[in-house]
C-alpha cells in the first residue's frame, strides 16, 4: 500500500542542533512540515535534510516573517491546514482552529504554539500539534509528530518523544 510520510516539527526556537535530532529519530519521510517559531532553523534543516520537501509557516516568535502565517495545501487529496495556532488562540482553546478547518475544509490540522503534543479528531478532522523540540511545556517532553496518508485515504498520527 502506497503511504505519504510526513513528519512534523514545532517550536524548535533556534535550537537547531534538537530539530536536526527530531528529524534524525522520524525516519523515513517524504514531507516535512515545521508550524512555525523557528524560522531560523528552516534554512539549515534545508540544507542538512534535502531529500525532502519542506513546508513551514511562520509564527507569533517568528519576527522576520518570511513564511506565511498560514498554508492550505494538498497531498495525496487530503486539504493541510498548517498554522502556527496563534491567530486561532489554541492555548485557550481549539473552537477557534476547529472553525477555521472547517471554513476551508480541511480534512487535517497542522499547528503549535502550546509546546505540548497533542492529536485529537473534530467532526473528521484530524488535529496534530507535535509540541516542541526545544521548550517543552506543562511537564512533557521534547517531541515531534508524524502523519501517514495511506492510498485508501486513511489518515494515522503518531507522537514520538525524545531525549538529548
């Protein structure tokens, strides 16, 4: 069965050297996606890691914003929406996010901003925030995330955490 990796960081801070290892400890992956606050990582995981595509969006640390603070893009004919999740007031609740996915018809919710990794589903909506690779938060530890799209359209999570 055809699958689509993708792996998921957040919130790496400009601390590189624990992206680089997050990254390392996924595996194989065919996409990247970083939901913002280390756009200055970005430019080095690209350079470290260019056998695959890389996705990012800039977020509310992010104060050169050379990256939108939002995407909606398509792989294998799932609709990502992958935001920071700042402009949706994620750390106060998810109703905001959960409209918003809705609005564009998302089938699958990419942000961060907590530090703190979690996946949960919304009316069929898939929700994955990887938490942090450098500042964990709340008592959780350093993390990343990985989605699977398989062929038939089925979607998987999977949240992986990590030491130094």
């Amino acid at each position: 069965m055809i699958c689509l990796v993708i792996g998921v960081i957040s919130d790496t801070h400009g601390f590189y050297e624990t992206a680089k290892k997050a990254v390392n400890k996924m595996g194989r992956i065919d996409v990247l996606l970083h939901a913002g606050d280390g756009v200055s990582d970005i430019k080095k995981i690209k350079q470290h890691f260019p056998r695959f595509e890389l996705i990012c969006v800039s977020g509310n640390c992010d104060f050169n914003k050379v990256f939108p603070e939002e995407r909606l893009f398509t792989l294998m004919d799932k609709r990502i929406l992958l935001t920071h999740g700042n402009r949706y007031n994620v750390k106060w609740g998810y109703i905001n996010i959960i409209l918003r996915a809705k609005e564009v018809k998302a089938d699958i919710v990419v942000f961060g901003h907590t530090h703190i990794a979690e996946v949960f589903v919304d009316d069929g909506i898939v929700f994955l925030n990887p938490g942090s690779t450098a500042l964990p938060r709340s008592g959780s530890q350093r993390s990343f995330g990985k989605l699977y799209i398989e062929e038939n359209g089925q979607v998987k999570t999977e949240i992986k955490h990590f030491t130094l």
